[in-house]
C-alpha cells in the first residue's frame, strides 16, 4: 500500500500527516504493517510492540529489586568486589546467584526497548505540542541509562570491568575541559582504591536514582500511565529473563590486573558499543556524535512542522457544572478544576491548559451535558471541541438519516485513527467521523436509534493501540456502562455493537459491520438492510 499524500481532514486528528517526511511515513507504514502482524499472534491488547514504555518500566522494576539485592550481598571494596560476586554464583540457586543474570539482562532489555519506544514515537510524530514535555523529558533518560550500566560494569571489576573504566576514561580525557588525564587513575594497582570504588558506587546507584526520578518526572503529563503491561505479558517477560539468567548465566572474566592486556572479553555490544566505537575512530569523533545526536532529538520538538498550533477544547461557563469528568478522563493532564466565576461555594469550572490539550475530544464525550436530548436548537455544552463540536455531531446525524436511501440505515461512529468510514460502501451505511473515539458521548447510540437507525457500530483504535492513549477504552467502559456517561441499561444491546481495529483493518470493520446487520435482521426481519459490505 502507498503511503497518502493528502493533507489530513478538518476533522482529523492534529498528527495526521503533520510534521513526517516522506521517509518518515513509509516506515511508519511499514513499522505498523509489522504491528499487525504480530497482533495476529498475540492480540493487539497483549502485543509487545504496543507496549514498549510499560515494558520498560517492567525491566527498570527488575533492575532495582534484583540491584538492591546484588548490592546487599557483595563486596563493594576494591580487593573484595571481585571475589565476593564469584563467590554469588558458585552459591546454590536460592541464594540468588541467578538474579545477576536477570540484573544484566534486564539492563539489556531497558536499553532495547527504549530505543524501540523512542523509534515508534518518532515514527508516529509524537514529538511537538502537547506531547513535547514527555519527549523532552524523556530524552535525557538515554544518558541516565548507559552511565549507570556502564557504571554496573566496573562494579565488577574483572578485565571487562577494568576495560571499560579505561576506555571511560580515555572518552572524557577527549574533552579540552579536563586538566589531568582521568585514565591514569587505573595504570597502578595503588591508584585503583577503595575510594575510587565508592565513585563507582555513587555512578552506578547515584545515577539509578536519578533515571528513576526522571521516569516519574517523564509521566507527570500522562494520566493513568502505565507503568506495568498487562499481567500476562508482564509475566512472560519475567519469565523470559529467567529463563535466559538459567540456561545462559552471566559469569565474570579473569580477575582486573592493570599490569596485563586483556586478550579475550566477553563484551556486551549493547551497553558498551560506544568504547570499540571510539578506539575505531577518535574519542572527539564520538563525543561530536552522540551530542550532535543528542542536539537533534531534544531540538526536534521545535523545528518539527508538526509544532503548529491545534484547537484548544473550550469551555462554557453556564454549562459547565464542575463534575470533573472531563478532568478525570483527559489522558494529558490538560484540565484542573478552578473556583467557578459565579461564586457559589464550592462550584467549579474546568480550564484547560492550551500547551497541554491534544485536541482529541475525549473531554467532550465525558461531559454530561453533551447529550443530544437536549433541547436546544444549537447544543452548546460544557466543554467542546472547536473544529468538531457536539452539536455539530447532532446536526451530520440528523442530515446523514434524512439523506440515507434505506429506511432505517445503520450508522457507523469511526475515530479518525482506526479503519476508515469511509471505506464502506453500502446504500445502509450513514458514516459518521470523529477525532477519536472517546469524542463521541454514548448517549449519541440511543439518539441515533431513536431518530430511525437500526444499529449503531462504534469503531476506532485496536485494543491498546490508541492513538490518544484512553479513548478507545474509555469509549468501550462507556457503553457497557462501567463509566461515566454510561449508555443507558434500556438501549438494546443487539442494536450496537463495536470493532476496535488497526487502521490498515479495512477488513475487520467491514466483517463487523456484516455481523451486526445480520444480528439485526435476525431480531428485526423487516429491517431494509443490505445483505454484505465489502471493505
């Protein structure tokens, strides 16, 4: 498939096409056709690839229970490091000589999925505007995370230990800032001492507290972020370390002696590729190459063409009642509650913060006020969406029915990130776009059926794949009623029904959509239905 060229629709979310080059879409085209792939063996809800930060946090959890115990039983001295980490794995198992495998090998998959994590982020564009505080803040973890497993290493002190403080230390005495060569600290046996371990010791756990500071600090703009996968994914990864710690343990090399060359290293290329990247070419060489690179990812929120300006959801002071709702469910912090200007006491009133709202619309679906029973002629409700409104909804639906050939159509609420309505091409079908999802407020699935739909199919993002982070499940625990607004207990569960899919899933919105039209003709056989659309 051709990645599009046209620019995004006015109803279309502010990431559509913005700020992506060529290049940028055609792997972003081809990243996803992967995800889809592996959502056919696993499930999009259980897909790793769709899980990538929460993974993260899951090794991060690793690392520091197993560290603190590591950390508990060793030897942190320069004579006794060494031998008392041999000492740990010549132990039988439950003494935990094996949580240093899953210690390195956690490490290993930190770094593996952060990278991937900033690749799908980069891909999809999420850099610029409302999700510019969590890339920005998520930049610098890249460094906490090699300083402090570069650190682990020394901590060891066996020859790849030393070889790597050398090598360290040849890397900053690149910098013109430096007075005194730092690598002469590890030419002596008398120069490697206890107080040069205590160093090692404040890299290593110094800078794990500061990387765990900055992940808290990085999800500060993200409401209910996850910091665990689902359980059984959780539990596959642990299992997966395990396992790799059991029938492949991390031993130490020969004892660290500043007086021979090690020959042979058991080199982890992952954490350590920067030391053969700098003896390949020069110390300056690496130093302009990872801060040039560095530079780049942090300049990159500002000089995107994506960092244009989006509407900004508005709220209506005589219609806002203070529920906070919309404050509970916005997935970017965007809204806090403030006193009400009509000075009753303690009445309320959102505000929403420009810098921070994704434009998405979920705020809208969780007003209470935007159900279209209202009376009034233009539906204005407590907190809208500019370029979209409710009341703009109301008035497409209605149009939509009054227009449709068939009797009683089914109408079709799509997110602009999941299959396309469009695509559908039935005389039954009245189709109906929304930013996301989460826009639409549920009590539009009773009002369609009563304005003369036969059935209402919700669609949008697959399951853990949404594009604002909570819309799709946010709209799902709406409509069976465990979230507020709820869809009302009376609404006949056979006249609606969902399809959570990835966008490139033409197919499974159409195969829904059939579905539902038989489940209808079924409970209602003169229902002037079509018999089967095509995607």
């Amino acid at each position: 498939m051709t990645a599009p060229t046209e620019a995004p629709t006015a109803g279309a979310p502010p990431d559509a096409g913005r700020g992506q080059g060529a290049a940028q879409l055609q792997l972003l085209w081809a990243w996803q056709r992967f995800e889809h792939v592996v959502d056919g063996l696993t499930g999009s809800g259980l897909n790793p690839l769709r899980h990538l930060g929460s993974l993260g946090f899951l090794c991060f959890w690793a690392l520091a229970v197993s560290g603190i115990y590591l950390f508990a039983v060793i030897d942190t001295s320069a004579s006794g490091a060494f031998r008392s980490i041999e000492r740990l794995g010549q132990l039988p198992w439950f003494y935990g000589g094996w949580l240093r495998g899953v210690h390195r090998y956690a490490a290993d998959a930190f770094v593996l999925l952060m990278g991937a994590h900033l690749l799908r982020e980069w891909l999809h564009g999420r850099y610029a505007r409302f999700r510019r505080f969590s890339w920005l803040t998520g930049v610098p973890l890249i460094v906490f995370a090699f300083v402090c497993a570069i650190g682990g290493f020394w901590l060891n002190w066996d020859q790849l230990g030393q070889y790597s403080a050398i090598a360290t230390a040849e890397w900053l005495d690149a910098l013109p800032l430096l007075g005194a060569p730092l690598a002469r600290n590890f030419l002596t046996t008398e120069a490697v001492s206890d107080r040069l371990f205590s160093l090692f010791v404040f890299v290593h756990l110094g800078v794990a507290l500061l990387t765990l500071f900055a992940l808290w600090f990085h999800i500060q703009r993200l409401t209910r972020a996850r910091v665990l996968p689902p359980p059984p994914l959780g539990v596959g990864a642990l299992a997966m370390l395990v396992l790799l710690a059991a029938l492949q343990p991390v031993v130490s090399g020969q004892a660290a002696n500043v007086a021979v060359m090690p020959q042979a290293l058991a080199f982890d290329w992952l954490l350590l590729f920067l030391h053969p990247l700098a003896r390949a070419t020069s110390g300056e060489f690496v130093w302009f190459l990872v801060g040039g690179a560095l530079l780049f990812l942090l300049a990159l929120p500002f000089i995107s063409r994506g960092a244009v300006a989006s509407p900004v959801a508005l709220v209506d002071a005589d219609n806002c009642s203070g529920c906070r709702r919309c404050f509970d469910d916005c997935p970017y912090a965007a809204i806090s509650m403030v006193a009400h200007p009509n000075g009753k006491a303690g009445a309320e009133l959102a505000l929403v913060h420009a810098e921070r709202c994704a434009s998405c619309g979920i705020c809208a679906g969780a007003c209470p006020s935007s159900t279209p029973f209202r009376s009034m002629e233009r539906l204005v409700t407590g907190i809208d969406m500019p370029q979209l409104s409710v009341d703009a909804l109301r008035q497409r639906l209605r149009a939509g029915l009054a227009r449709c050939s068939e009797a009683r159509p089914i109408v079709v609420f799509g997110c602009a990130h999941g299959p396309r309505t469009g695509g559908l091409r039935a005389p039954d079908v009245v189709p109906m776009d929304l930013i996301c999802a989460g826009q639409m407020p549920p009590s539009f699935v009773e009002y369609a059926l009563r304005d003369g739909a036969a059935a209402v199919l919700i669609t949008g993002c697959a399951e853990g794949a949404c594009a604002y982070r909570h819309g799709q499940v946010f709209t799902h625990e709406r409509l069976l009623g465990w979230r507020e607004p709820r869809l009302r207990m009376s609404v006949p569960a056979e006249r609606w029904a969902v399809a959570w899919a990835d966008a490139r899933d033409q197919r499974a919105l159409a195969d829904a959509l059939n579905a539902l039209r038989a489940r209808v003709k079924t409970v209602d056989p003169g229902a002037a239905l079509v018999t089967e659309v095509s995607s």
